[in-house]
C-alpha cells in the first residue's frame, strides 16, 4: 500500500473539502460564537467511464486490493495539469497554512492544485513571479523540512474508500459501470 489507482481515466467527479467548524447560536440575540476545530480533509464521489470487460479488471482488481476501508491509493483530478515547474520548501510546521518557496520562482494562480508530503493543497491567493509566500488550504498535514519539491502537475493525494462494501454494475454488453466514494486518507 498504497495502491496506484488505475489509468483508465474519468467520467464524472465530485469533490470538496470538508470543514470541522461549530456555530452557536444565541437563541435571544441570534448573535454567533464560530469555533474553527483543527480538521479538514478532501471528500470525493468519482464515476469511471463505461469499460469492457478487458478494461474492466485492473479496477475490479484494484478495488478489491484494497479490502474494504484498510488499504490506501494515490489519486487525483486527471484535470490538474500545470506546466509550472517545483518549488522548493522551506521549512513549515504542522497546520501551517503559508509557506515560503525559495527565490526565483514563478507566479502560481489562486485555485492551482499542488502536492507536497502525498497530500493534495489548493493554491487560495495569486503568488506573483518572484514572491516567496505561498498561502493554501487545507493545512498542512505534517511538518514541512527544507527543500522538499512542490509538485504542480498531476498532484496526488493518499485517499481510502469510505465504505468496506464497494461494488460494480454489469450489463448484458458486458459493459462495466463503476462509481465509489472516498476520503483523504489522514
């Protein structure tokens, strides 16, 4: 572990990131108190095009490799493509949400996916050509040391499947359906 997810690319796709956060509420004054708790993490339904049955095995495979909730796989939105090339890291504690990038770098858009540590992170503010800070969210899930590289292009996350009951359709045509739901696996 963890499994590599299958290259037979995708049909449809949700995803969000899910916030640990409590309101209260005064019933009287209906003033709020917002409570920002440490957890956040990715959350994803994903439905694979219509494979034979050839096609078909390496994800029965897959899926059944991963026993149930136990196992782990490398995944991530075959969309995310950058050509902006690594960055190095200095170094950043657990939770930080900013980081510093070593001179020279490019300018990376608010909204660009990038990976670091086997966890995904999205880009929340423009970062000009030769600024050093780089703000994102979800926080950072370990420590950051020096120079680690920033992967821009096809980022991936550790993710493990949120029920121990995953199946698949088969029709007559020997047509395969297979959607699943999973969760970043922290």
């Amino acid at each position: 572990m963890p499994l590599s997810f299958p290259s037979v690319g995708i049909q449809n796709m949700s995803m969000r990131l899910k916030r640990v956060v409590a309101v209260a509420e005064s019933p009287f004054t209906l003033d709020t108190q917002v409570y920002t708790h440490q957890g956040a993490r990715w959350e994803a339904e994903v439905s694979l095009p219509p494979l034979s049955h050839a096609e078909a095995r390496s994800v029965e495979a897959f899926i059944v490799g991963l026993i149930g909730r136990e196992g782990t796989f490398t995944f991530g939105n075959p969309l995310h493509t950058s050509t902006l090339s690594a960055n190095t890291v200095s170094s950043a504690a657990i939770r930080a949400e900013s980081f510093t990038l070593g001179s020279g770098t490019a300018a990376v858009s608010a909204g660009t996916y990038f990976e670091l540590n086997d966890y995904l992170y999205l880009v929340t503010q423009d970062k000009a050509a030769g600024a050093t800070t780089l703000n994102f969210q979800p926080p950072l899930r370990v420590a950051v040391t020096s120079s680690q590289a920033v992967k821009y292009n096809l980022p991936k996350s550790l993710w493990r499947m949120t029920s121990n009951d995953i199946g698949w359709s088969i029709n007559e045509a020997s047509i395969y359906g297979f959607t699943f739901a999973c969760v970043e696996a922290l």
